[in-house]
C-alpha cells in the first residue's frame, strides 16, 4: 500500500485516567470496520499501555525505531510494528523506560510520515503531559481529540488550552466529554462546561458506556466497539463514536484565497 494521505489522529487530554486510551483503541476498531488500515502509535512514552490492554506480545518498540532513524539506517517502518489484527498494528512504547529520554521529538515528524505512507488512519495515544513529544505530534496531526472529564480541574484547564488555541488560530481539534469514566460526577451541566471553555463540546460519551467488568474484555485484548454484545448494548453511543470517528478524518474544505 502506498497511501500517502493517511491521516494522523492524536488523543489527548488535560488529565491522566480520562479514558483516551480506551477511546483510542475504540476508534482504532470503528477505522477498522471501515476497512481502513490503522496504526496505532503510543507516545505515553513512560506508561503506555496500548500493547498490553490489546495482549500483543510485542518484540520491537517505537525506542528502536529512532535508533534505526538516528543511525540514518534504510528504515522499513513495518519492521518495527506490532500486528493487532489484519488491519490494525501497534507501534509499541519503549519496552525499557531508560529509552525514553533518548526519543527525540524530531524522529516524531519522521516516523508519522513513514506510517502516513503505510496506513489510512494513525491514531496517536499520549500522555497527558504536553510535552515536547505530544506538541510536536499535535501540530503534525490532521486533527487532535482531547478528551475530558466531568471534572473541574479538567475544565479550567481545557479551558486555558482553547484560549491558547484561539490565539494560535488552531481549529483542527475536537472535544469529547467523556461521562463514562466517573460516573458519578455529572454536576456540571454540558451547557455550563461549554460556558466555562468558552467553546463547543464536539460529543459526548454517555455515562451508559461505563462498562462495569471493562476488565473482561482488557484481559482477552479485545477492542470494545469490535465486541458483538458490546455493539448489541451499547448501540446509541458506538453510533456517536461512529460520527466522532468520522469527523475526525473528514476532509475540510480550504477557504478560498483572499484577495492582496
Ligand atoms: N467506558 C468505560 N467503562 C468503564 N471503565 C472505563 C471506561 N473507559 C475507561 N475505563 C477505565 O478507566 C481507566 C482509565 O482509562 P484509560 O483509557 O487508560 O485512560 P487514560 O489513557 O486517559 O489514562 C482504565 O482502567 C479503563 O479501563
Ligand atoms: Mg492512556
């Protein structure tokens, strides 16, 4: 496959535990039922847990891939990848925490347009720390999810990044509240988070979606929105991931020039 429009997506967040790993995975399988080749990247470069939460096995890691780019060696990304299924691979966070200070963020810009060659769909899971890594990955991304949570922490400090985004002009983000996480915490109405930001939640995940035995599914490495009796139960809000999936790899029409 020679693609060369794969379009990457990054996940991230204000605040750790929010979900963005499970939506990520969630929205690798929606991609997947679309018959798009995806790839997932995990650039929690100290904690992440795509490989494990998917039961791969994985024997080689985003670390050696810099390494190979950084002895300028021929780089076949697809040497360095993890297979999930027949279209969904993994490209694994260090296996060896010491290796993360030496990922460089300039290898990141690299390896998205090795993957953007290779697949439809890249879905970038982070840290919730905007760190050098995830910024870089952010403005090399088509479009970033931040996903936050009933929280006012959360908020206020979501709040902070559309003001800086405003200012920058960035537009090609979208926010997903995502009530499933805690689901007792729903004091603060969508209309008053909306307020607070000051601009739109994009969608919602019900707290329906909490899934109360998750662990079930993590422990066989299964994709929530590949599950049958997932897909039977929780119709209404995989029809809403379906939208957000959608309208995070829909093509937006460039404005026209403007005169002078
Ligand atoms: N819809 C859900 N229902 C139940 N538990 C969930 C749901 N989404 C996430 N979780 C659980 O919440 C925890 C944090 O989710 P995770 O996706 O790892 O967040 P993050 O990547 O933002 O740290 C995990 O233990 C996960 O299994
Ligand atoms: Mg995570």
């Amino acid at each position: 496959m020679n693609n060369l429009n794969g379009k990457i997506i990054t996940v991230s967040s204000v605040k750790g535990g929010v979900g963005k790993t499970t939506i990520t995975t969630n929205l690798a399988g929606l991609y997947y039922l679309m018959k798009k080749k995806v790839l997932i990247i995990d650039l929690d470069l100290y904690a992440g847990g795509v490989a494990t939460l998917l039961n791969v096995n994985n024997k080689k890691d985003i670390y050696m891939l810099v390494d190979a780019l950084s002895n300028n060696k021929q780089v076949e990304l697809a040497d360095y990848v993890s297979k999930y299924n027949n279209g969904i691979d993994i490209l694994a966070c260090p296996r060896d925490p010491r290796d993360v200070s030496k990922i460089e963020s300039k290898y990141i810009n690299k390896i998205f347009e090795l993957a953007k060659h290779d697949y439809d769909v890249v879905l970038v899971d982070t840290s919730h720390s905007l760190d050098e890594v995830c910024l870089v990955a952010m403005d090399a991304s088509y479009n970033t999810l931040f996903v936050i949570t009933n929280d006012l922490v959360d908020i206020k400090n979501m709040k902070s990044l559309v003001s800086i985004f405003k200012e920058m002009e960035k537009t090609n983000y979208k926010i997903v509240l995502n009530n499933s996480r805690d689901t007792g915490r729903d004091y603060i109405t969508l209309f008053d988070i909306r307020n607070m930001i000051k601009g739109n939640i994009d969608y919602t995940i019900s707290k329906n979606f909490y899934i109360k035995n998750i662990d079930k599914y993590v422990l066989n490495g299964e994709i929530l929105t590949l599950n049958k009796n997932v897909n039977r139960f929780y119709s209404g809000d995989i029809k809403n991931m379906n939208k957000l999936a959608l309208s995070l790899i829909e093509e937006v029409k460039k404005e026209g020039e403007i005169d002078g």
